[in-house]
C-alpha cells in the first residue's frame, strides 16, 4: 500500500510534471517530463519519502523512435527500504536536462558518464567533461549510430 | 681452443662470410662470438622484470610470479618498478586507447636491452573486447618479443613463454657499449 502513497502524492503534487505513474515489480516507476526533474527530486529526497540515495544514473537510446533518448534515474530510501525510478525522454535535437549535482554528490561521476557516452548536456553541472574516453576522442560510442568498428587511436600506430 | 677450431672451418665454407673473416681474422671472431654467447647467457638469467599490469590476467601473473610456480627459478624474480632498471616489459591485461601512450612513454624509458612479453589474449589481439576502447593487440604501439596466448594464460603457459625468451635472447646478436653501432 505504500507505494501506492507515494505515486499519489507525486501526482497530487505535479500534476503537470508526472506523465505516468506505475509500479513495476515491486518498484516504483515514474515518468515526468524533463522540466520538472529537480523540483520532483528536491521534494523525494526530504522527508518523509527520504529517498536520499541516488543508486545510478544512466540513459537508454531508442534509435528510431522519436523522443530519442530516455534518462533513467534509480533513487533509494533507506528508511522505507525502497527504489524509485525516474524517466524522462530527451528530444535528439534538445539534449539536455538539469544537473542533479546540487542534491547528490555522486552525480557528477555519473553525468560526466552519460554526457562522454551519449552526449546529454546537463545543466547546472560544475565540471562537464569527457570522464573514460580521451579528450581528442570524437562522438558518442554507446550511441546506436556509432560505427561498431570505428577506431580512434589516440596515439600513431607503428607500421 | 677447439671451439674456435671448428668455428672457423664453419665460417669458411660461406661465402658471405669470408670476407669478414679478411677483415677480422679468426681469433677476433672467435672472441666476439664467445663474448656474445656469455652475454646472452647472463642475460638471459637475469631479467628484471616491469608488470605493466591493467586488467584480470595479473591474477595469473601473480601464481606463475609466486612460490608454487616461481619464475625465480629461471632467473626473471626482481620485479623493479621503475621501468629504467628493468630489462623485460610484461604487458598483462587489455590495453585501452586511452592507456596506449602510457605503455609507450614506460616501454622508451627502459634502458637497452629490452624486451617485452605480450601476456594473455587482450594484449596480443584485443581478445573479447574487438570495440572502440582497446587496442587491438599491443604490437601496435610497441615491438613484442614473445606473445603469450590464454584468456588468462596457464601459469605453465607463462613458464614456457619465459623459456622462449630466453632462448631468443640466447640467441640473438648482443649488444654491447663499445660494440660498433649498425647505422
């Protein structure tokens, strides 16, 4: 029953944010629009959802379909023991969402991640730079469109 | 002395080699052959060696390097950590794109003679991992003496790679401080 709480008030609360609301496997599952993404954080990491555990950070790409990208965020509340997932869908044109540095520490790794790997822009994020790949590396390698077999050494082979 | 006996009948019988033999006579070419032979034999049992070591295989490394399979025994124990006081470069793990111009800079900063062993498949081919991030097999970015296959490798594996080694480098043309350079 207390899932069920929670989605409620998210819905009651941002009637305008929350698109989708269900629970999937014992998990709470929520899809917003990308506007809203720090206002829904900033009140499920208060009290009393305390959902102050940002688990991962990822984001999925949807070749094809047309919202393209889709930001994945798993919360964790160690009072409630329990996870919620956020999604929002970026447009391939307009890639870009708020920075959840401000609320989360761990976020900056994270982002740096996604933004070296698919290219999101955050914004509000301190330091967004390349984290694994190399500076002079060019694209997104775990974008769909990315050549499986494109190398880019960083240094001139020999031979 | 007889030795060099029979070395000299050798080399006569070539034709390529006689000229030389003009040049040099016997007795210098005997002392340079015996004085490369000595060299590969000290050289050869005495290999400090410099784990450049990124990834799973070390693990193996570790066995083969310690008591139970001990490549002390033939003479590769001193593991020196600064690539300036180590003869033979083991390359164990995958090596990224990104990490390419690190094994680059450690493998120009040994001192000669060098040698380096490619352990386990991702640094003789890539391995698993044929995508963006590893170079596939680290012959691209420097020379390799002896490619160790196995994902990861036996330690026995290990063992007679090191043998290989060492029978090349016993082998080979020395090269010494005021031996005349080859331009």
């Amino acid at each position: 029953m207390e899932e069920k709480k929670t989605l409620d008030l998210l819905k009651q609360t941002f009637p305008a944010v929350v698109k989708e609301a269900s629970t999937n496997l014992g998990d709470d599952v929520v899809i917003i629009d990308r506007e809203g993404l720090l206002g829904l954080a900033n009140f499920l990491i208060n009290k009393p959802h305390e959902y102050t555990m940002l688990l991962d950070l990822t984001c999925v790409d949807f070749l094809g379909q047309k919202p393209r990208f889709e930001m994945v965020y798993h919360l964790f509340s160690l009072p409630q023991n329990k996870r919620l997932r956020i999604k929002a869908r970026l447009e391939e044109n307009d890639l870009r969402i708020a920075s959840l540095t401000s609320l989360w520490k761990n976020a900056d790794w994270l982002e740096r991640e996604v933004f070296d790997m698919f290219g999101v822009n955050f914004e509000g994020h301190p330091d967004l730079r390349r984290i694994f790949m190399y500076d002079c590396f060019e694209g997104h390698p775990l974008r769909k469109d990315y050549p499986l077999r494109k190398r880019q050494p960083c240094i001139k082979f020999r031979e | 002395m007889l030795g060099g006996k029979a070395l000299s009948s050798g080399s006569e019988k070539r034709s390529g080699l006689s000229e030389m033999k003009k040049k040099q006579g016997p007795p210098a070419q005997f002392i340079t052959t015996q004085f490369n032979s000595i060299l590969g034999w000290a050289r050869k049992y005495s290999l400090f060696q410099y784990p450049f070591i990124t990834a799973c295989c070390g693990m193996e490394y570790m066995s083969a390097a310690c008591a139970h399979f001990d490549l002390d025994r033939f003479g590769a124990g001193w593991t020196r950590f600064s690539p300036r006081q180590a003869d033979m470069l083991l390359v164990v793990g995958t090596v990224t794109q990104k990490l390419a111009p690190v094994l680059r800079t450690v493998y120009e900063q040994m001192t000669d003679p060098k040698w380096v062993v490619a352990f386990g498949t991702c640094t003789v081919s890539g391995g698993i991992y044929d995508n963006y991030a590893v170079v596939q097999g680290i012959d691209l970015v420097i020379p390799v003496d002896v490619y160790i296959p196995g994902c990861p490798p036996r330690p026995e594996t290990v063992l007679d790679g090191l043998l290989k080694l060492q029978e090349k480098i016993q082998h080979q043309e020395q090269e010494w401080r005021w031996k005349k350079r080859k331009p």
